[in-house]
C-alpha cells in the first residue's frame, strides 16, 4: 500500500495566502491539502507570548483587510471573527500631528482634506470600498490587454465619484508628487511616504502613487475610521480563515516542509516533503493544481528541478528586487512606561491607555523634517546597503499605533513593568547587505543600542535601568522564523512599478500562472497586491483558477467588476 | 455624522447573542476532547477560550523569541496507549506522529554513574544490575505485576465512570491483580519502593519517577500510583511537531463536526436562571446560551466565580470552599543551546534519553527537597529532571543545528523572597548544577533562556491556582469519587446543566484523556444523544470482569 496521498490541490505553506486560498478552495468543494513547514500556521500573522501575560506580534498587527470580499465569501463571523473597536476615531488622532525634530507640527485642513479626497472620503458611501477593492482585489489584466487609464481599476473609481484626482500623470507620479497636489505640509507628507516606504511601496517610487498611498489609507479609512484591529490581533483573524477551511473539508498538516515540486512533462504533479515531515518524506499527489503560497525563491530556485525551467526565466527570478529594506522590529518591556519627551507634549496628551494604566508613547513617525531627510535613510538602507552611518538623530523610524483599547494587547493583563508599542526600522535585505548577510546577528547589540539612541531624540523611558528586556529580531531571524519572509521583508519582493501589478513580480507570473502547467504561485512575494494579509492574492487567483476550469465556486462567488478575463478561458464572471 | 455612517461597517462580525447545546469552558486537552465527542456527536457545541490559542496545558509556543520553540507545559505523553481519543479519532497516523524513545528516564549522579529506566525491562534490568543484581531481579519480577494492574484496572478504569471506595475495594477482591492492587492501594509510594528495592539509588530513582507529578510519598492510601506512574513514566511519548499538535487535531476534529471555537473568549459568567445553568457570558459582552455548559476550570472558578455562591446551598459550598491546590507546582528552565547538553557519566545512552534527572544522590536528598519546596522553600540540595526537545524534533528550533532543552524542578508556589527575586537567582543555580551533570552546559554553549516560575503558570492560566498542574492536589480525599467532591465527580453537579470535566475532576489531571470523555459520555446520555464510539477492549474487559 502507498503511504502517499492524493487530494485536488496541494498547497504549499499555511501562512494568510496559502489558508484563504485553501478556504476558497475547499469551498468549491475540492480537495486540499495545505502543507505548513511551521509548527503552527499563520506564517508572518501570528502572536507569541514570550512572557507570560504578554503578548507581542513578531510581524503582522494592524488590521487593513476591511473591505476584502473573503468576509462576506468565506462568511468568517461564523468562524469566530471579531474585532475591537478602537473607540477614537482616525480624526483625532490626526490632529495630534507629526514629529519632527522642531516639535509636533499641525496637520492643515488643506492635508486632512487632500488625505481624505484621495481616500474616497469626500464621494458617497461606497467609493472607499470600491475604490480600495479596485486597486487591491482585482487580478492583474490578462497579456494580451494593453492597460491603459481606461482600464486601471483605481482610475475607473475615480472618474466615477471624484474625477479631478484624474489627471493624465496620475499614473506615472511618485507619492511625493500626488502629495504635492493634493497636500500642504511636509511632515505630514514625508509621514505618508515613510509609511508607505515600509509598507512595501516607497514615497519615491515612480508610478505607484495610488497604491501606495492607499495602502496606508487601507489601515485607517475601511476600518470605519477607527485605527481598529480583530479579536486576538491578525492571529485571530487568520483562526477564523483557517476554521473556514478545515470546516469545508481542508486537510492541514503542519511540521509539513516541502521539499520537492513533482514536475513530470512539465506539469505539477505534487510534491515531496522532507523527511523530517511529521509524516515522513512522502509524495503528496496533486489531480488539478499546486499552489505555492511560500516565496518565489523557494518555489523556483530550490523545490523545482532546473531542467524544467529555462535559464532566461531563471534570471528573472534571481533579478526580482527586494531592494525595499526589512523591517527592524523592537519591542520593550520596561519599568516606567516609554513616553513622548517634553518636545512631543501632544502627542503624549492624545495617547490614550484605555487598557493599561498609563499612556504608553504610540503611533508616529519620526523625525518627519522633510524629503531629504527622507531620501538619506533610504539611501542608507537601499543604496549603500550597509550597516547604518547615519547618526542616530536622523534615522527615521515607525513607531505603530497604539492597541491600548484592545484588551488582547500585549499591555492588557501584565502584572508588572509595561510593554512598548512595536517600532519599526528599515535596514538593508540581509542578503544584500554589503557587512555579509550575518552582519545585523553579528551586530545586533549595537544596532539594538543605535535604535535605541534614535528612538530617544522623541522618547523617554529608553535608558538601561528602565529597561527589563527587549525583543527584536533582525532579517535573517525574521527569515530563519519563517523561510517564506525572504530577506525578513514583509512583503517579500519591492512594489515597484516594474513589479507590480502586471508586472509583479514579473509578467511571465503576474496571473498566478507559471511557467509550468498546474502550478500556481499565492505568496506576498509572487503576486498582487503583495504584502498584507488581506485575502487579496487568493480572491485574484480564484478568477484564474476559474479560468483555468479548476475551481467552480457556488452563487456565494463574486467576482470583481474591473476583471478582464483571458481570451479563449472560461471567463470568472457567473452566467 | 459619525465615521460608522460615512464608510458603513464592512464587514460582519460573530454575532453577540447566539444558541448552541453546549458550550465549555476552557480549550485545554478536556475541554477539546469533550467538544469532539460532542460535535461529532451531531450536537451544536461552542468551545470558549481565554487565551490566543487553544491547548490550555498543550501549548508549542516560541518563548525563546526569535527562533526557538518549546514545549512549556505537557511534553510527556503518559496515556497515549490507552486514550480513547486517539483511536476515537484516528490520531496515531498521519494526522499526529507519537514518538516513544525506549530510553525513557535517565539520572546521573555526581561520580559518573547513571541509570536508565527504559520501555524495554532487560534494559533496565541491565542498567539497574550495575547497582544491585537483586534490584535488577525484583524490578523485572514487580513490574510484571504492575504492569498488569495498570493495564488490566488503572488504565480503562480512566476512562469508566468512579465508584465509592468500598465498591471499589469489593470490585478488586474478585481477582487477584485486583488484591495485589488493594494492597498496594494502602501503602505509601515510599514503601512501595523501600519494600521493593534495596539500593538507595535505584530507589531514588523510581522514588522520583512515581512522585514527580505531585504524590506525597508519605501519604498511604494512593499506593496504587507507583505501578502507574511508574509503568506510564516508561512509556511516555512524544508529540513529533510539538504538544500542540495534538491540540490542533483535535481543533479541527471539532471544526470538521460543525462545532466553534472562540479564542480570546474569557468566560466572566456561568448564565444562571431558574438555578440551571442556560449558558456564558464573555468578558467582552457576548452571550452565548446553551442547553448545557461545561466547565474544565478549577472549582473555584467555576463555582465561586462563574457560577456564584448564592446559586449554591451550604453544604456544597463549604465542600469547594475545601478544595485544595497541588503541594507543589514547577519552575522551569528553557535554554537555546549550540549543542545538546551531553551528560559526563557511564553509559551514552544517556544523552538519547527522553528525561534526564540529576542533583538527587539519594532518597533522603530528595525527601529533604520535596520537604523543603512544601515549606516554601528551595535548598542547595534540589535537583530535578531536564529534557532536550530538538533530540526527537527538529521543527522547534527554526535555526539550523541549534538545540532547545529545559530544566524542571518542584518548586513552591509562595517562596521565599518572592519569585521575581529567586526566579534569577534559581537559573544560575540550576545552569552551574546542569554544567556539573553535563559540562558542555556553559555560558558559551547557551544562546537564550527563560524562566517559567509557578507564578507564570497562573498567570497564563488563572485556572492552574497556584501553579497546580492539575488544577487541585492528588490526596485521597481529592481522588476517585472525591475528586472533586461526591456532588460532581460523575462530571455532572449539583447544578442542573452545569457538568464539569477538567483535571479537577475524576480521574484528575495531566493528559488523561479522562475527564473530558467522561464528561462527553454524561452529557451525551443526559441529552439523549447517540454515541457514535465504542468503549475500547481493555475498557470492556475491565467493565466485564469488575463491574459486572
Ligand atoms: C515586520 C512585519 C510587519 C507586518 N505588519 C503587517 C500588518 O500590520 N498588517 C498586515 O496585514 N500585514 C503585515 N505584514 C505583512 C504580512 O504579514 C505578510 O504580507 C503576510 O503574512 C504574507 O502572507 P503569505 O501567506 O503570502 O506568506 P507567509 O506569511 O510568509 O506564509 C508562508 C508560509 O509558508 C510556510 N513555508 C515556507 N516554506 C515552506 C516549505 N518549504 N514548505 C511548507 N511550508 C513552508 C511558512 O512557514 C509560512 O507559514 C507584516 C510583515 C512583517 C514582516
Ligand atoms: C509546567 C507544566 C508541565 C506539565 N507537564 C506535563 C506533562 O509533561 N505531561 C502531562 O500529562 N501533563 C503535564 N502537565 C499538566 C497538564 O498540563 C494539565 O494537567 C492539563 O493540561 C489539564 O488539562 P485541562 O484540559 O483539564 O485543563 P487546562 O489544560 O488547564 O486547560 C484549561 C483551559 O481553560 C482556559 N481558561 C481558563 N479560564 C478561562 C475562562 N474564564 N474562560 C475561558 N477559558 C478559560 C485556559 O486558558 C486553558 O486553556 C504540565 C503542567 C505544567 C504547568
């Protein structure tokens, strides 16, 4: 008898991607397996307690999946899913303003009004959510479709509720550029931009503006306006995906790695674990697809033999840019809580701790001076690629908002001491770093000690004695913790414009298809919209899968009113 | 206008109000294997936890962050071979890998010389034989005996509903493993073994295998826990991809049956109407209403604090009021190590071995220990048993070649000078003991560490008062038909449609697969379900030959 098994589809790794797709697969009645390396499923959307009664996120925290049809497909809030609302709204703490190292400067009317024009704010109801589905969950147009103003999903909102914003550049602009249309204040653009630079789609980037602006919109303005999160952090909401899939029939093994993609006449037949697998090394058969929801390099420079790939794709994949910096993540767990110095008084005044007893320093970016400012730190991180030379007053770093009125918060029932909002710092993709790929493990005291002087031009509260412990994490250990976070990144492979889109990461893979029959990518790295977990990549797969015959989802299935389908496919669209 | 009116909320949430026929109280081993049965069972069941994930005592969590995973609470399997659940569930296969190392419990002493209790009795047979030949005779010959007890009685009669003492002594009378048990049954675990065994430390050794999990070894009348925990303590398995893994499939079993499962869900209120008990009240708000509610929490939380005296009459009161924790609860050290520790002694099978026990020379050493962590203190004389994980899993460490291992020792729930202070002082006495048993144990070989102290128990579940492991001290008058009290150790209370099913009910705590089936078996009857399993053949045959 063979100890192999056989299911529909396979899917490779159990972080947000590979889970939604298996929910929406399973649903569609199909058999599926998902194979998660890990111990635990959630790949960069989990939650540790490193110490009893505190809980820290090592990556994902913040809620920007609101207006994803997987909600309403997968029906999660019969699964569990909750959230906690943050009882201030987004307007308030707007007015509290940004740091720079003059002080907090205001944010104008002209800022706050450009902001929320840009965000479908100022049209009816709906245009935020269409406007954030359109560019975020729509599947890239077909090859053959030359994409246009016409045909841009984003473009096609904005001629509908608000069609100033729509000028014949808006596409090619920068963020800073479309900012400097439509706001006022450099701090308050250059806090924009540095937000975007780490989420994934940089300030200076040419041709993302709008994708890159909303998806810092995305964190706020779905989220009825309130900086809110789910029950449990984006842990607990993954719980709800993942209950989705089990519940429709989803086979899950974890301490699964995949070892090998079966690929015989140029088609997918299944996989191989490794043989340390909890289940041994065996095949894993695969009827209609693999889906590899880990990264790109994984899938094709190690579980794919190289005869079935062609050398000039295989240089494309090792050309695919990551060149967007990892993010540095510092938590603290100090004595007196960590606050804003006398400088930042409003900012400290308009914390708010509704969970904990003390207002700990939350939600800013620092020092928010101007573009140039801007441009030294990512010409650190990005050009020379090193360990830091800036001094530390000019590093600029994210400190996430606060999640003080959510009972789950790490700060919510620790007994003693308190525990820092997480802050975030771009350095270099380990592998590019020009110390060697070790050099932040080799340096971490130092980097810890240099943040931490950083973080003290705004902060009090950051010296030895009042420190207990501090977590942190360099790239490689972010990779190391989870081999689909290629260079620790969050979202893997840079949104350019030249890997976005229909191009992301490369045109050859921008469908989900590849080049070899049957198999499908679903990872932040190999698709759009890329990072984030918000049930996007697999919602746009699902339009191919369809196409490709392989999924034939019920009445439940929408699919998104900008999709092109492919000539001579079945189209995603229901008869 | 508001923000809400501008964007609309976009999506639907889990509802604050809804209908289940039962919800339970607590993810832990019980309460997941309760809504197992159940769900299966066709009933509409919701399972509530407090914490981020489920598994209460089954947890695989990366406390040393970044990179390494441990196994902070269960790591010992001790029932896998005679839980119903797993083959209930088919849980040995590909869904759930047990590992059974047959190098099972090593201690080394200070001059280098080791025992070895193995899986396979020549073996340690052999090992014992390096310190007496009689020892090594009388072990083979009492294990045979004991073996059948355990399999013959203690083991299915987890899983079979108490009797009162005096059923249970006349039950025995009628066999003769039956009497050899009765007996026992009076003895105190130190007896036992000083009655069979004559080398101090082979004495020392079973002593601590038969006692770790909380037996007084003075204590008579719970003789019958040597042949078991000794038996079990030979066979203990490993959960390959963690404890946790366990937990998850039986999640899934649940999901896959149509019941719930809320994390983050802190049960603040047993719903009380008419004194039944008609469903819980989350901490967030949320209700959720029931035609039965199960509870795996201690007593006191579920009568004291969910349910509330006044839905209590006297008597039944003062006997939760009488419930007492566990003597003693663990600290325990976690350590990420370049290598795995390698211990300096005679045999090098030590090193494979599943638990490691060092710091005791002899049975007064350890008494004087267990004397001294019941008085709330911890001398220089205490030792305790340590595990390497990585050995028999490689998934817990995600840097290559790295090792993960722990260090635990009895420890006081209040001691002296508090645990915020002694915590520190006790890692480095225990690393400068553990490089003394394993010298490459040094600062330069260990990457992290971290401490668990009793009070890091309860802090992670308020339900382990005071650390206890078991939610409530194994003595006889919290065992069998007491445990926890006459009233509710059938898993059914005084309170119509209150049942309660965790460690502090019969058959108690650890990873028993007890009192969570029992519970799933009363509840099923009470509401006239059809049971879908079948009582296993060592179940019948007891039932058979004991109850009939
Ligand atoms: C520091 C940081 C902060 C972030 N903050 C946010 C946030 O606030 N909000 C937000 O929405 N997103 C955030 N993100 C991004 C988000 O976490 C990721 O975009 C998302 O997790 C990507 O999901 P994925 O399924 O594509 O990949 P992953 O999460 O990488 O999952 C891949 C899975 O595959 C498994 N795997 C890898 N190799 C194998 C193999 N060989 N065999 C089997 N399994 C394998 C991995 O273990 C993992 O579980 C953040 C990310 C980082 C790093
Ligand atoms: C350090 C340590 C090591 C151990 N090692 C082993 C071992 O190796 N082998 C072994 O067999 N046993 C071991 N144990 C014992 C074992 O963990 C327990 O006996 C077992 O987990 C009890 O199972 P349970 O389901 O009854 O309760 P628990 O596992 O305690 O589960 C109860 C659950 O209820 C939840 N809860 C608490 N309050 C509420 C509330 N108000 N609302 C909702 N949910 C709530 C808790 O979060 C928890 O998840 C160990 C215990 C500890 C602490």
């Amino acid at each position: 008898m063979s100890r192999d098994e056989r299911y529909d589809v396979v899917i490779i790794g159990g972080g947000p991607n590979g889970m939604t797709t298996a929910a929406y697969l399973s649903k569609c009645g199909l058999s599926v397996c998902v194979l998660e390396e890990r111990v635990e499923c959630g790949g960069a959307c989990e939650t540790v307690e490193p110490i009893p009664g505190v809980r820290i996120y090592p990556h994902a925290m913040l809620m920007y999946a609101s207006p994803a049809p997987g909600f309403e497909q997968l029906e999660l809030h019969k699964y569990g899913f909750r959230m906690v609302w943050n009882p201030e709204d987004m307007m308030r703490s707007l007015t509290a303003g940004n740091t720079t190292t003059q002080g907090v400067t205001r944010i104008t009317e002209k800022d706050a009004m450009g902001f929320a024009k840009l965000g479908g704010l100022l049209g009816q109801p709906p245009f935020t959510r269409e406007l954030m589905r359109a560019t975020f969950w729509c599947p890239p147009h077909p090859p053959e479709v030359e994409v246009t103003d016409e045909n841009t999903p984003y473009m096609q909102v904005y001629k509908k509720y608000q069609p100033d914003v729509c000028t014949p550049e808006l596409r090619d602009w920068t963020m800073f550029e479309l900012m400097d249309e439509f706001c006022e204040s450099e701090p308050f653009k250059v806090t924009m931009a540095f937000a975007a630079w780490a989420s994934g789609a940089a300030g200076h980037w040419e041709g993302v503006a709008i994708p890159a602006l909303l998806s810092v919109q995305l964190l706020i303005l779905p989220n009825t306006g309130k900086l809110s999160i789910p029950r449990g952090g984006l842990h607990g909401y993954f719980h709800a995906i993942h209950r989705c899939a089990v519940a429709h029939g989803a086979v899950v093994r974890t301490a699964c790695p995949v070892e090998e993609i079966i690929v015989q006449d140029g088609r997918a037949m299944g996989v191989r674990l490794r043989e340390t697998a909890a289940i041994g090394g065996r095949k894993i058969w695969a009827n209609k697809a693999v889906i590899a929801a880990v990264d790109y390099k994984q899938t094709f420079l190690k579980m794919i033999g190289r005869e079935h790939l062609d050398p000039s794709f295989i240089q494309k994949v090792k050309d695919i840019s990551l060149k967007n910096g990892t993010l540095y993540v510092s938590t603290y767990h100090t004595r007196k809580p960590i606050q804003w110095n006398k400088k930042f008084k409003a900012m400290q005044e308009s914390e708010t701790g509704v969970a904990g007893p003390a207002k700990v320093a939350s939600g800013g970016v620092y020092p928010s001076d101007s573009r140039e400012l801007y441009y030294e730190n990512v010409a650190d991180c990005d050009a020379r690629k090193s360990l830091p030379t800036l001094p530390p007053e000019k590093l600029m770093w994210f400190l996430t908002p606060s999640q003080a009125f959510n009972p789950t918060d790490c700060q919510g029932r620790y007994r003693e001491g308190y525990i820092s909002a997480a802050f975030e710092v771009n350095v270099p993709v380990p592998e590019y770093q020009i110390e060697g790929i070790d050099a932040q493990d080799k340096e971490k005291a130092k980097l810890d000690a240099y943040m931490r002087k950083a973080f003290s031009q705004a902060l009090d509260g950051l010296e030895d004695e009042n420190i207990i412990h501090l977590w942190s994490a360099t790239g490689r250990e972010v990779e190391f913790r989870n081999t689909g976070l290629i260079g620790g990144t969050w979202c893997g492979s840079r949104h350019c414009r030249d890997q976005s889109w229909t191009r992301r990461p490369m045109p050859e893979l921008a469908r989900y298809r590849t080049p070899i029959e049957g198999l499908y990518t679903c990872h932040q790295t190999t698709g759009h919209p890329g990072g984030l977990c918000l049930m996007a990549i697999p919602y746009n797969l699902m339009h191919i899968l369809i196409e490709d015959s392989i999924a034939e989802p019920g009445k439940w299935w929408y699919p998104s009113p900008y999709y092109i389908p492919q000539k001579e496919k079945v189209s995603a669209i229901p008869r | 206008m508001t923000t809400d009116d501008i964007f609309g909320h976009m999506f639907q949430e889990f509802p604050e109000n809804s209908e289940w026929d039962v919800v339970i109280i607590g993810a832990g081993p019980n309460g997941l294997m309760a809504a197992a049965y159940l769900a299966k069972a066709g009933l509409k069941v919701a399972l509530v936890e407090r914490r981020y994930e489920i598994g209460g005592g089954l947890a695989t969590e990366e406390i040393l962050y970044p990179c390494y995973s441990s196994n902070p609470h269960v790591i010992y399997h001790m029932m896998v071979d005679y839980m119903p659940v797993i083959k209930d569930f088919n849980l040995d296969g590909p869904s759930l890998l047990w590992i059974k190392p047959n190098a099972q419990t090593a201690m080394v002493f200070e001059d280098g010389k080791s025992l070895l209790l193995t899986q396979m009795i020549e073996d340690t047979k052999d090992s014992i034989s390096k310190f007496s030949f009689k020892d090594a005779v009388n072990f083979g010959k009492v294990m045979r005996s004991w073996r059948r007890i355990v399999d013959e009685i203690v083991a299915p009669a987890t899983y079979v509903p108490t009797m009162t003492p005096i059923e249970m002594s006349m039950a025995l009378q009628k066999t003769k493993v039956g009497q050899e048990m009765l007996e026992l049954i009076e003895q105190s675990p130190l007896d036992i073994i000083n009655n069979t065994f004559e080398n101090d430390r082979v004495r020392a050794l079973m002593l601590y295998a038969s006692c770790m999990w909380g037996l007084d070894p003075r204590e008579t009348g719970i003789g019958f826990f040597v042949p078991l925990l000794l038996d079990r303590g030979m066979n203990k398995c490993y959960c390959y991809g963690g404890s946790h893994k366990f937990a998850s499939a039986m999640g899934r079993e649940i999901i896959k049956a149509g019941g719930l499962i809320l994390e983050h869900a802190e049960v603040s209120k047993i719903i009380m109407q008419n004194r039944r008990a008609v469903g819980v009240e989350l901490a967030e708000g949320r209700t959720l209403r029931s035609k039965v509610v199960m509870s795996t929490l201690d007593p006191h939380t579920t009568f004291l604090d969910l349910v509330g005296a006044q839905h209590m009459d006297k008597d039944f009161k003062a006997l939760i009021d009488g419930w007492k924790y566990d003597k003693w609860s663990f600290y325990t050290l976690h350590v990420a190590s370049e290598e795995p520790p390698r211990y300096k002694c005679d045999d090098p099978w030590i090193n494979d071995a599943f638990m490691t026990i060092f710091g005791i020379e002899s049975t007064e050493q350890l008494l004087a220990h267990w004397d001294n962590v019941v008085a709330g203190k911890i001398g220089a004389n205490f030792g305790g048993h340590a595990t390497c994980e990585t050995l028999h899993d490689p998934h817990l460490s995600d840097k290559p070649s790295k090792h993960i291992s722990f260090f635990q020792m009895h420890a006081p729930y209040e001691i002296q000078g508090g645990w915020e202070k002694k915590a520190k002082e006790m890692e480095e006495a225990v690393l400068a003991k553990w490089q003394k048993a394993a010298p490459n144990m040094k600062r330069e070989n260990i990457i992290m560490t971290v401490h668990e102290t009793p009070v890091d128990i309860e802090t992670r579940f308020p339900n382990m008062r005071r650390g206890g492991i078991k939610h409530g001290d194994y003595k006889p008058i919290q065992l069998g038909s007491f445990r926890p009290n006459q009233e509710c150790s059938s898993t059914k209370t005084p309170i119509e449609g209150l049942y309660v099913c965790g460690a502090s009910t019969y058959p108690g705590g650890l990873v028993l697969g007890g009192p969570g089936y029992l519970g799933a078996n009363k509840v099923a009857e009470d509401l006239g379900v059809k049971k879908w399993w079948k009582t296993t053949p060592e179940m019948d045959r007891y039932i058979k030959t004991y109850l009939t």
